[in-house]
C-alpha cells in the first residue's frame, strides 16, 4: 500500500502489515495503519500494534480496544497539539477506559495490553510505546531498535511485564522522537517475532527483502514460527519513499506563492473586499476597514508592510498568525476568519471591532481603579487559556496587543509571535519561535531556555504592573538584560511605589508573577486571579497587614454597620425629649 498523494511535498510510504495466531487457539495481537488524508497529514501516518496480555481474561478485547481507540482519536485531536502532546492525552485515555473496565469485572484478572504506535510526519518519526512489542529502524546497513522491553526477569527463562496498559490508573508513556531519511525501514512487531529472531538474521532478512514488503512480513512470520514461535505473531513494515515537509514549510510555500499587496487607498477593491478606511499603520503592518461587495458585512483586513515582501521569516509568522486563528476561537481571541474565495494577495480577514487599546485605555486615565485591571485580568487569563489548551503560547502579551471593545469585552491580538507547539516539534530552524516586545518578553526568552505557559504569566503580570503604575517592575534597563548575571542583578521595584493605593498583598502577587526564575512564578493562572482578588498570607508572612487589606469585605460590612449604629444612636438622642 503507498500512500496516495504523490507530491514531491508530502512524505510517502509503502506499507503492510500481518498477524497470524500462531500454536495458539485464538490471536490476542492487535494491529492497524492509518495513511491521513490531505486533511490530517498534520497528524502523520499512524502504524499501531499491542499485544494483549493472555494472562488477562479480556487481553483481546484490550489490544483491539487500545489500537481501535488511538486510530480514531489521535486524528480527531486539534492540530495545535504536538504529536507528543496528542498521542500521550490520546494513550492515557484509553488507558483509563481499560482499567476502568478491568476494576469493573473484578472476576476478571484485567483488560491489560502492550501498545506501541509509529507515526510518521514529514522529516520525522514520533513513538508512543508501553510493554514488550518493539519499532526497530534499518537505515543502510544498520538495524537499531529504538523501544526498551518494560519487563522484569525473574530468572533465566522467565520475565513478566512491568508496565502495561490497563495495569494501573496512572502510565508511563515512553515517547522518543528521531529523524527519518528516505529509504528508512521501520518494523513494528509483537514478542512472538522478535523473540525468535535474533538481529543479525532480523537485520539480513529486512534487508534482503525489503523491495517487496508484501512478502518481507510473511517471511518475517513464518521464520519465527518455523525457529519455535508459540506466541502469536505480528508486525507492520513501513519504507519511506521521500520525506515531506513539516507543517510550518507547508505553510511558507503556500505564502510565498502570494504577492504582498501595495498601500491599499479607500475606494479600491481586494477580493470582492471594499477598501473602507486605512485604520492604522506601523512599519511592520497595514490595518483597512473593508466591507463584503457580496454580504455587505464590515470585516478588519490586516496586510503585512510592502518592506517585508522579501522576508522569509516574517511571512511564516504572519502564516501562523492566520493559521491560530482560524484554529482557535474565543470570544476573548480576536477571530481570523477562513478565505471565502481564492486569495490574491497575503493577508488576513478579521472581525470588525470598535474600540481601543488597552495602552490608548490607559493613556487616557488619570487614576486606574484596581478592580476594573482585576477584571481586565480575568478576561486575558480566559484567553489565554484558551491559547494554552491548544499548546500554543501568545508570546507577545502587552497592553498594545489587548483591544478593548466598546462593550467592554477584551480581545489578545496580534498572534505573529505565537509558538504553536505542533508547528514547533520538527521544525529545524527558530524562526517561528521568536518573542514580541523585549519589554514584556520573560527572561527564559533571552536566555535561551524553555518556556511554558509561565512566560506569558511574566508577560501579563508586566502589563498588570503597568496599567496600575505606568512603570515596568524592573525598571528601564530590563531589556538590555541577556546574561543570567545581568538578570540576577535586577530587583523588583514595588508597585507601591509608583501607586500608594495598591495593598501590600495586591502587589505581592505581582511581584510572584512577574519572577525572574520561572519556576518562582504560579503554577497556574487561576492561582494568579485568586491572589489578586484578595490577600494570601502566604505571600506575605513577616508583613502585618491592615484589617481593610487583610480582608477587605469585612472590613466594609463592619464599617458599614458602626455607621448604621452611630446614626440610630443620634437620631434616638435627637428625639428624646
């Protein structure tokens, strides 16, 4: 079988695959390949077996459950997700499902099974492995098994699996990710296989036949039957024809094929796009109110500056940025809608939206109230969270990438920067994983270090400090830091300082937030909102803190009640004669 999209672009493989049960009366072996269609190759092509183990009552059921399960599901997850991401949600699900069944029917020694999935994408092999079945890979003429056996020997001639799936609530997912290479080889196979064929006659006999797959795994069957099999016997052969591009290079040629267009004026027409007003421009960006000549509807047409028609780079951050959002929707994620009709030139249609910036917002104040940020701030957290479900991470969080509308939702724009994690795993260049604005950007970025969600977390706790101080936390000098040395020098400067209304926990929970040392920052957003909105003693210890901050409800409720018995005092004295 070979997969059916010849373009040069795309990886191609010949496949095939066998299972036969063997001296054994029925085949508890389980196996499957899925070849994605143009809409899933972000998802690779999947080759799945597991062996169900015959001790187990329901092994069978297991095996078939488990690599039914994953062919169907790890397809169906976002394209936003990595691979490893996907495939280790898609596994650990299953895996509950069949513990679930096997503490259900406890007169039943369990739904257990070894599982192990190839899938291959591009330019790269991705395994998710449990057990004892095995991915073995003959590049030339080396043969290198790239799964370890999780079993414990109890003697010379007996062993039993540590690690399976349905043995346990919780699993371990072996994930090991490598290159692949046109004229690659991969064997998936079952213990009843390679526990009968040694590798030096494993790796003459894939050699030897690997022209005609068909063929290689019934012979790979039958040795291990006819050398003394008695367990059943599966394996899947994939060879890859030509490597493919990535996502992210499928993404650059299909831009580079557009032209950027030129300065748009009121009055012309892009697209069936009526060209109302330019809005707003910068060296990096063109921003039109357009209307539908079809519908009528009035849409936000964004176009990147003529000086960058050259530039590789940024045109594969504004690709991504349309990608995002078309992808991901929330009502506090401004909206990319999807072409409607062939596009002419590079750009993006976007919800019209009336309002500001937060940085045109603050500009305007003269006293920021701290519970209209705190409420900014629940809604920034609700967008990026939903960034953050998908494993993508804004990256350019600051108070000019934040529209408010005049209904007082608050939208995170500008996705340019974004790091999409499905678009980040293979990619062989960090072109699409650059940080926005120095200033907002967290140290890991300058650093070279890994990042997480806790990088945006610095992110909004900079515009926080900002919006309520006009200042950033580390002051002026903070993006001239590059070193380790030259962050660990920097201090917090309290926000206090700058805003003498703001309580000493408020700004403690800044302070956390907005740490050098990511792993100093929240674990989690919510952790961050609930800190804002009222006093953690743990954040401040040695610090006394006023009744109106330590609590500041009851501290109303009590005041508001002395001033309600004060004046019933007065008004009793007032009447008595």
């Amino acid at each position: 079988m070979t997969d059916p999209d010849q373009r040069n672009t795309t990886l191609q493989l010949s496949v095939a695959q066998r299972s036969l049960a063997g001296v054994k009366p029925g085949n508890e072996d389980a196996l499957g390949i899925r070849l994605p269609d143009a809409s899933e190759r972000h998802r690779g092509a999947s080759l799945v077996i597991a062996d169900g183990v015959s001790s187990a009552d329901a092994g069978r059921q297991a095996a078939e459950a488990a690599v039914q399960g994953f062919l169907s599901d790890y397809y169906a997850t976002p394209d936003t997700w990595s691979i490893q991401s996907a495939g280790e949600r898609v596994v650990t699900a299953i895996n509950h499902w069949l513990h679930g069944r096997g503490q259900a029917h406890a007169e039943n020694q369990g739904w257990l099974t070894t599982f192990t999935a190839l899938v291959l994408r591009g330019r790269s092999a991705h395994i998710l492995h449990i057990g004892d079945t095995r991915v073995y890979r003959l590049r030339g003429d080396t043969l290198e098994p790239l799964t370890q056996d999780h079993c414990t020997r109890i003697n010379a001639d007996t062993t039993y699996l540590s690690r399976a799936l349905g043995m346990d609530w919780r699993v371990d997912i072996d994930y090991r990710h490598s290159d692949i290479e046109a004229g690659d080889l991969f064997l998936t196979c079952s213990d009843g296989v390679h526990g009968f064929i040694a590798n030096p006659q494993l790796k003459q006999l894939l050699r030897d036949q690997q022209h005609d797959l068909e063929a290689l795994a019934d012979t790979l069957l039958a040795t291990a039957l006819a050398q003394g099999s008695n367990d059943n016997l599966s394996c899947q052969l994939a060879r890859v024809e030509s490597v493919g591009l990535d996502t992210h290079d499928e993404l650059g040629q299909q831009q580079a094929r557009l032209p950027v267009p030129p300065s748009l004026l009121a009055g012309q027409t892009l697209d069936g796009y009526f060209i109302e007003a330019e809005v707003h421009a910068s060296p990096r960006s063109h921003l039109y109110r357009v209307r539908d000549s079809k519908t009528g509807q009035l849409f936000a047409l964004k176009a990147p500056s003529v000086q960058f028609e050259d530039d590789e780079d940024y045109r594969a951050h504004f690709a991504i940025e349309g990608w995002i959002g078309q992808r991901i929707t929330h009502k506090n994620l401004i909206r990319i809608h999807p072409p409607t009709r062939t596009p002419q030139c590079l750009y993006h249609i976007m919800d019209w939206l009336e309002g500001e910036s937060l940085a045109g917002w603050q500009a305007r104040q003269t006293r920021v109230d701290i519970g209209t940020v705190v409420g900014f701030a629940r809604q920034i957290v609700a967008g990026l969270r939903a960034l953050h479900r998908r494993d993508t991470l804004h990256q350019d969080l600051k108070p000019d990438n934040i529209l408010l509308c005049k209904d007082g939702t608050l939208k995170l724009i500008d996705l340019g920067s974004a790091r999409v994690a499905s678009l980040q795993e293979s990619s062989p260049r960090d072109v699409l994983d650059r940080p926005g604005a120095a200033d907002y950007a967290a140290p890991e970025y300058a650093l070279g270090l890994a990042r997480d969600t806790r990088a945006d977390q610095f992110s909004l706790g900079v515009t926080i400090y900002e919006l309520l101080t006009g200042q950033h936390p580390y002051g002026e000098g903070y993006d001239q830091a590059q070193t380790p040395a030259a962050f660990h020098q920097l201090r917090y400067v309290s926000a206090c300082k700058y805003n003498p209304h703001l309580p000493l926990w408020f700004d403690a929970a800044l302070r956390k937030a907005c740490a050098i040392n990511a792993d100093n920052r929240y674990e989690a957003l919510s952790e961050l909102l609930l800190d804002l909105e009222r006093p953690n003693p743990g954040l401040t210890p040695n610090q006394r803190l006023p009744w109106i901050e330590r609590d500041p409800v009851k501290f109303w409720k009590w005041l508001a009640l002395v001033g309600v018995v004060g004046n019933l005092a007065w008004l009793v004295r007032a009447l008595m004669p």
